[in-house]
C-alpha cells in the first residue's frame, strides 16, 4: 500500500465519506443527494426540498446554493476560488503534511486549471483556449460526422446495441483522440482511463475507488510523457500539437492539460448523449416535433443540458468574508453550488420540470457553468450532441430501450452506463451505406 496516498485519500474523501454515511443513515436529504442511491436516480426531488425557501443553506459539508442567480453570482465572483482537495479548516501542519504528498498528475491535481485561481488560472487556460482555433474545431465536427456514421452502421449490422459503449462513449472518446493526437488504436484505453479516473471528482470515493484511479493515472503519465516527447519531435495537426508547440507550458502543464482535457471531455459528452436518448424516448412528443422541424434541434441539445445536466455540481471556496443573499459567509468554508438545481429553479424557468425542446431561454442554462472556469469545450460538445443525436434518431426511427438503462454510481456526473435497446427491423439488415448504394 502506498502510505502517501492513503494519506491524501483519508484526508480528501475517507473523512468526509464516514460523515456522509452517518448523515445518509440518519435520512439527511444533503447527504442523500452527495452519497447516496437517491441522489443518482432522482437528484432533482431532492434538490427541490433542499432549495426550500431559497438563498444560501448551510449544509454539514459548509454551504449549498441551488438557485440559478445566486449560482451565477459565485460561479462569477473572485471572492470565491476553486475547492482545493484539502480542506483548509484542517489544522495547518496536518494540512501541510498532507498538502506534501504528490500524487500522479489527474484532473483534479494541481497545475490543473480546474484546481488553480487567477492569475495562475488564466496562464494555464490561455494557451488551451487559444489552441481551440475555429479550424481546429470544425476538423473535429468532420471527425464527429465521420465516427457517428461509422458507429452507427456498425449498430445497424446487428439490431441491437447497447447504446453507451457502441455509441455514447465512442463519439467522444474519438473526439478526445483527434483533440490531443492519439492513435486509434488507443482508445480502449481511453475508455478505462475515464471510467476509473472521473470518480475522483466525487466525494468521499471509497479506498478501492481511489488506488484504482491512481494506478491509471500513473499509467497515464508515462503514457503522456512519451507522446509530449513524440509531439516535440514530429507536431501533428491537432490541438494539442498546437498546444505543446506554442512553448507556453512545460511538460508538468501539459500534462496536467492532457489529463483535464480527457478528464472534461469525455464522461461529461457521454453523458450528454446518453441522458439525450431516454429523455426524448420518453418524450415522443418531443422527438416527433424534432423529426418533423428537425430546425429545433440545436435548442433542444441547450434543453437537454438543462433538464439532465452531465455535471450536477461543483464547488468553491470562500476566499474572503463576503455576504450573499443575506447571509454571511465564513472565509475557508466550501460552497456547493447546484448547477443541477440552477437548471430547475422556477424562478428562471417556467415550469421547470417540463421537458421543452422550445423553451426559449433553454439556454441560459448552467450546465457549461460561469465566469472564469466556464467550460472550454462547449462548443465541442453542442457539435458533438448535434451531430451524433440526430443522426441516431434518423437511421433507428424505432429505437427503443431494451430494459431500463442503468445509472452509473457517481453523484457529480450524471449519467448512464448500460443502455441496451433494440433499433429497428429495416436498420437490422439493411445499413444505410448499402441501401444508398441500391437506390
Ligand atoms: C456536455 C459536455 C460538457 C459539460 C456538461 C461540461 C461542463 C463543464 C463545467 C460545468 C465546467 C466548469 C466547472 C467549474 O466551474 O467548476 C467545465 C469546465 C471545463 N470543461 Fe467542460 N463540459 C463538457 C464538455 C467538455 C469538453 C468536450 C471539453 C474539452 C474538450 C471540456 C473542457 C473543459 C475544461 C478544460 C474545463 C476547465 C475550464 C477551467 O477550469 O478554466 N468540457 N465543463
């Protein structure tokens, strides 16, 4: 066992976890959306009784904010920093000792930007932002096309799929691929890699859960050091190629750049397809006016992301003594901010409980967050959602869910990760690539 990790792991999550679990026993509705079984299948009737009378609640973990404005105003306000791992309130030289160990470079470890705050924050972000060049971008939507038609026939030739693996998680998988230059053949890897590392952004994650992101982040790391090396030598096409050539970041930046990338950007777009399809299967409506005004689509991707977030919450620290909504805050305490509840206040949206691929301020949603951290692949994952989606829909017009899809068994991310369902008869035999090609 490594001492240090056990360390960082006791200090991170096995602390809170053992106070998440007594709160969970004793039915805390906070708990119960952090930690447990109801928060995954329904956070959002749980987020409504948390939301009660509105403005900052004080929850055991500091406190919580599921409304829309008040989201915004933190997610914007630089009197509020990223979450570092450890909590400040431990006593300084068990903070300090903790704070010593090094653990391998993933997406929730410093230099990461999701973990660092102005000034050092927007060195880090420029250079990746900057790589995001519209050419860059538009040579991932031809990627996109490609992939989705790819899988697609492929799902075709047997008339069965299980959604999540054949399809949600391959569309971006390969757009990750494409971003940072990796092979193809490399993907497999990818899809474990996100699947045991992105656990690291929950709380109280058991020990198990914790060795096994480490043991792949540290896989990972030689991984990257090879392909950093690599890139130097020979730069491709792609935007980390961009990225690494432009001299702006060293290796332990790249790294740490390559790790969130991949750390943003997959489960997060997976997720966006895979809640997309039981939404509008349950929504006949909904999809039947999409089929028919197919002109909707981009704004029900912007509905999608508000009504099933991919990203339920994220954190902030109190840098500062500051007073919001009344209340006073207290500087080191940690604030939960809802983007999930942010999405269904009924004070920005009408009836927020109702599915509406029309609803016209869909996308004033919090679902890519704000302010400094607000994501830098959006645009990514609309191309990607509005791509793969319709596309789905068009060549199995008699889709449908074979059994009920299972949610995975993470809190911050929202999402499924088995999703069997049966696609038409004609899809069965006929792949479209054929029946173009016989008309
Ligand atoms: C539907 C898909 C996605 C969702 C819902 C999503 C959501 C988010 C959210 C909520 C944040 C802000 C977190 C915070 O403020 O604490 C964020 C940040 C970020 N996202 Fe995304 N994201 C998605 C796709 C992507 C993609 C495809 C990429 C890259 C290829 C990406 C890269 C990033 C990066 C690098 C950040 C950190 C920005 C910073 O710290 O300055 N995301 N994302």
């Amino acid at each position: 066992m490594n001492v240090g990790h056990a360390v960082r792991w006791a200090a991170e999550h096995g602390l809170p976890r053992l106070g998440l679990m007594a709160l969970h026993r004793k039915g805390d509705t906070f708990a119960q959306l952090l930690s447990g079984d109801e928060g995954r299948n329904d956070p959002y009737t749980l987020i409504d009784q948390l939301r009660g009378e509105g403005g900052v609640q004080t929850v055991k973990t500091g406190y919580a904010v599921f409304e829309h404005g008040l989201c915004k105003e933190i997610l914007r306000d630089r009197r509020f920093g990223v979450r570092t791992p450890i909590d400040p309130m431990l006593p300084g030289p068990i903070r300090r000792y903790v704070e010593s160990i090094e653990l391998p470079p993933n997406p929730i470890e410093a230099p990461s930007m999701f973990m660092m705050d102005p000034p050092e924050h927007s060195r880090l972000r420029k250079p990746v932002a900057s790589a995001f060049t519209p050419r860059a971008v538009a040579r991932l939507g031809d990627r996109v096309r490609e992939v989705t038609t790819e899988l697609l026939d492929s799902m075709a030739a047997t008339g069965s799929a299980e959604l999540i693996s054949e399809f949600a998680a391959q569309v971006p998988v390969a757009v990750i691929g494409e971003m940072l230059g990796f092979p193809d053949s490399d993907r497999e890897m990818f899809l474990a890699w996100g699947e045991v590392v992105t656990p690291l952004l929950d709380v109280g994650i058991s020990w198990e859960t914790h060795q096994r992101a480490m043991a792949a982040t540290a896989a990972m790391k030689t991984y990257l050091a090879d392909h950093i090396e690599k890139v130097r030598r020979d730069p491709g096409d792609d935007i980390f190629s961009t990225l690494v050539t432009s001299g702006e970041l060293n290796t332990t930046e790249l790294m740490a750049s390559a790790n969130v990338l991949m750390g943003a950007g997959f489960e997060t777009t997976m997720n966006l397809l895979g809640n997309a399809i039981p939404l509008l299967l349950a929504h006949p409506d909904q999809l039947e006016l999409l089929r028919a005004e197919p002109q909707h689509w981009p704004n029900a991707i912007e509905e999608i992301l508000r009504f099933e977030p991919p990203v339920q919450l994220t954190a902030r620290r109190v840098l500062e003594p500051v007073e919001l909504g009344g209340a006073p805050l207290q500087p080191g305490k940690s604030v939960i901010m809802s983007l999930a509840g942010a999405n269904r206040d009924p004070a920005k949206f009408e009836d927020p409980h109702r599915f509406d691929v029309t609803r016209a301020n869909a996308k004033e949603h919090l679902a890519f967050g704000s302010g400094v951290h607000a994501c830098i692949g959006a645009s990514l994952a609309r191309l990607e959602g509005i791509n793969a989606l319709p596309a789905l829909f068009e060549r199995f017009p008699d889709l449908r869910l074979d059994g009920e899809p299972h949610r995975r068994g993470l809190s911050t991310l929202h999402g499924f990760d088995r999703m069997p369902a049966m696609l038409s008869q004609a899809a069965e035999v006929v792949p479209a690539a054929t029946a173009a090609s016989e008309d």
